[in-house]
C-alpha cells in the first residue's frame, strides 16, 4: 500500500515514471517525425516526376530538388553541381549563386562574373575528394571550407584573390554550416554532386534520406537524358530524311539537265560530222566541255556535301600557300572566265599561309570563284584578296556582278532555303555550293560573311584562325 512505502520509494518510482514517459515521448517524436519526412520525401520525388512527364528540362527538374530538399531538412540551401562531359569540372550557373556570396565575389574581382561557373577536379580540393568516392562527407572543419571557396574561385576567373577575402569568406560561410557532399553516379560513371549545406549536424536518419533521395534523383536524370537523347536523335533522322530527299532532287533534276546537254551535241557531232567545219565544231565541242565541266564541280559538291552530312568526311590540316591554292583552282576555272570575258586578278602575297585541310579550303576557292564568274556579266571583274591579320588570315572574292537582295542575303546560308537563281548567261546549279563553304569553313572554326549591292556586286569574306 502506498502508505506502507517510504518518501525515498514514492521519489524512485515517480522518476522511474517519468523517466519511461519521456522515452515514450522521445518514441512517438521520432515515429512522427518518421512518417512525416517520408511524406515530404515522397512529395520531392512526385514533384519531379510530374515535372519530368510535362517535359522539364533537367536543371529545371535539379532547381525543383535543391528547393524542396532544403525545406525537408529545414538546411541552409541545397545545390547540385553537374560534371561535365570530360569529368575535369563541375558546372554551377552563377545565377544561382546567393546574394551575399555575389557580393563578396564581385569586390574581390573586377572582372563580371561568367553566366558558368567551374570547379576544377583535378587539384585537392574537398569537392575533388567527395567525386572520388561513392558516400557522404560531412564537415565543418575552416580547411575544408577554404578549400572549397579557393577550388571555386580558381576554376571560374583562374586566379586566387588576396588572403584576407578567402578568410573573411570561410568565416561567414562556417558561421552557421555544416556541409554535406554526395557524389551521384549513374552506370559507374559520376554525374554531379549534391551539396546540402546544414544548420546543424546532421543525424544519421538525415544521411539515410539523403542517400535514397539521390538515388531517385540519378534515376530520374537518367530517365530525362534517355528522352533528350531519343529526341535528339529523332531530329538527326529527320535531318538525314531531308537530306536524302533533296540529294535524290538534285541527281534527279540538276544532273539531268548537263548530261542532256552533253548527249545533245555529241550526237548532232556524230551525225553531222562530216559537213561541219572547224569553227562549228570547236563552238560543239566548247559547249559539250562545258557541260561536262560542270556536271564534275557538281558530283565533287554533292559527294563532300554527302560525307560532310554523315560525319564521314576527314580534316587533314597542314600549313598550306593560299596563293597556291587560289592559282590552282583558277587553271580550272579559267575556261569558264575566259568564256564570258570576266577578269580575274589575284591580290595574295606569298608569304600568306593557312592552317587547314587543302581540299575543303580549294573547294571554298573553288564555289566562291565559280558563284562570282557565274553572277558576272560580260567583260566584268572576280578580285580574289587576301590579308594577314592578329589571329588568322582574312580571305575576299569580290565580284562586279549583278549582287545579292536582301530578302535573299537573310537565307543565304540556311540549309533549309536552298536555292539557286539562273547566271548571267543561264548558267544552272544546285545551290548547296554557299552551304558547302560555310560548313567546310565553320570545320576550320572560321567564319563566312557577306556584302552585296544589288547592281554593284557581291563580297564573300571568310576568315580562317591561325594553327
């Protein structure tokens, strides 16, 4: 009976009492607070489920994450780096980086702060170490801190600031943080890194969530890049589709119209042959060279336009005499120059070189010369200019032809506006020759331009970079 026990043994027993309710209270807590983040758990992986059959990209689908990990663990922010392709960096775009972070950059550097942010994997720096291994690191320690800040800072303006800033930086940062790091991988191979930064230390619970979480995540990043790649590859088939067609097109129609031609005299020579005299026959033949002449710069554009659309095509560069190059072409051209009594002249020194391969850059001279000689008029002028400039050499074929519209300049070079107007004297051709330039030269990393007045002439400028 309760008046049979001492003071003593009512005290113990009340503790013992309240001792087992609050172990009871810590258990109901715990079970609470439990089924409440597997709710919240549940809810970030609906959301970017949802994103994802809507069509999100994937740094849409990463910023829904860091926003709604960071409300589940009540941490500082949340931020996934992406590696790049070549696993050197990981990828941060500067427009997510905290204000207060900005601000502290922007008195340490002059320089205005790139739309991309890199941070090196190759140094040792704390972010290098977390991608080398397969599970969380946690820190608080100033050394990872200042490591991460100098990786940072290093991999977006390649340079260090002065002493005092980092410190200064690493203190605020380490004021109120702990910062968890967790590589993510998908097939063996590391894609990003999620980077929590914590209030407090954070409990094993809290390491287990993070780690299911980022498996959903990789999951769901795989999932998105497979759909990107399908639809990649479903614009390249769609390309390769237009592509054939207008391939078939134009064996079915350009090359017809030369071999017609080609046909046409040969046999008006065979059946008329002994009646023709010699002018007659030269003006046969000029024509049925022509013809054939023409019908060889086509099949050469249409087999380098062909194996440049399928990848096929080899880049041998090598350090080449632009002069050389332009004159060599010219012995071909000449016939048809001297057919309209057209003045070529070729302004390039010898001592001009260029880095490239020598059958794309004489198949540039070639349409660019040929384009000019066929949109010149009688007795007109094709200037062929070169000049030798800080990083590479300026390349010009100016002519005194009839000149380009507008309209026609904006579509000049668009694959898919393809055309081709009748010469002076009703010369024929596909019009893939301008495109053909403009990939071969873009292979140099170069670039095309051009300047036209209608009745003046015409102005293609092409500029190759040095080795």
């Amino acid at each position: 009976m309760a008046q049979d026990k001492t003071k003593e043994e009512l005290l113990n027993e009340l503790n013992l009492l309240k001792a087992e309710h609050e172990t009871l209270k810590k258990s109901f807590v715990t079970e609470l607070k439990e089924r409440s983040f597997v709710v919240t758990d549940l809810e970030i992986l609906n959301t970017l489920n949802a994103g994802m059959n809507k069509g999100a990209c994937i740094d849409e689908l990463l910023e829904k994450s860091t926003i709604m990990i960071t409300k589940a663990f009540n941490v500082n922010h949340t931020d996934v780096y992406l590696a790049s392709d070549d696993g050197m960096f990981l990828l941060y775009e500067s427009r997510k980086i905290k204000k207060e972070h900005k601000s502290f950059l922007e008195k340490v550097f002059p320089e205005k702060l790139p739309e991309n942010l890199k941070i090196p994997l190759t140094s040792d720096n704390w972010y290098s170490k977390t991608m080398a291994g397969n599970d969380i690191r946690v820190t608080q320690s100033k050394v990872d801190v200042e490591s991460m800040v100098m990786a940072f800072v290093e991999g977006t303006y390649g340079k260090i600031p002065f002493k005092k800033y980092v410190t200064k930086f690493v203190s605020y940062i380490k004021k109120s943080s702990i910062i968890a790091s967790l590589p993510l991988s998908l097939k063996g191979k590391k894609i990003a890194l999620l980077d929590i930064n914590f209030r407090e230390v954070p409990t094993e619970m809290d390491l287990i969530r993070i780690r299911k979480l980022a498996e959903q995540i990789v999951i769901i990043i795989a999932r998105k890049q497979s759909e990107l790649l399908i639809l990649q590859q479903n614009k390249e088939l769609e390309k390769h589709i237009a592509d054939k067609d207008r391939l078939l097109s134009i064996l079915g129609h350009d090359l017809r119209s030369p071999f017609n031609s080609i046909i046409g005299f040969t046999d008006l020579i065979l059946e008329n042959l002994p009646e023709l005299d010699a002018a007659t026959l030269e003006s046969y033949l000029n024509q049925v060279n022509t013809s054939a002449r023409s019908t060889y710069y086509l099949l050469e554009n249409l087999l380098l336009w062909a194996r440049s659309q399928s990848g096929r095509l080899s880049f041998k560069p090598q350090i080449n005499s632009l002069r050389d190059l332009c004159l060599e072409e010219l012995e071909t051209l000449g016939p048809q120059a001297l057919k309209k009594d057209i003045h070529i002249k070729v302004f390039i020194a010898d001592k001009i070189k260029v880095y490239g391969d020598s059958n794309m850059l004489k198949a540039v001279i070639r349409n660019l010369t040929a384009n000019a000689i066929k949109y010149t008029g009688k007795g007109g002028n094709v200037d062929i200019s070169a000049e030798k400039q800080k990083k590479g050499v300026l390349f010009t074929v100016a002519d005194s032809g009839v000149g380009i519209s507008e309209n026609n300049l904006e579509k000049l070079f668009q694959a898919n506006q393809v055309n081709s107007s009748k010469g002076t004297c009703n010369e024929t051709g596909t019009g893939i020759g301008l495109l053909l330039c403009k990939e071969l030269i873009e292979r140099h990393n170069g670039k095309i331009s051009v300047e036209s007045e209608i009745k003046v002439g015409s102005r293609f400028i092409v500029f190759l970079p040095d080795k």
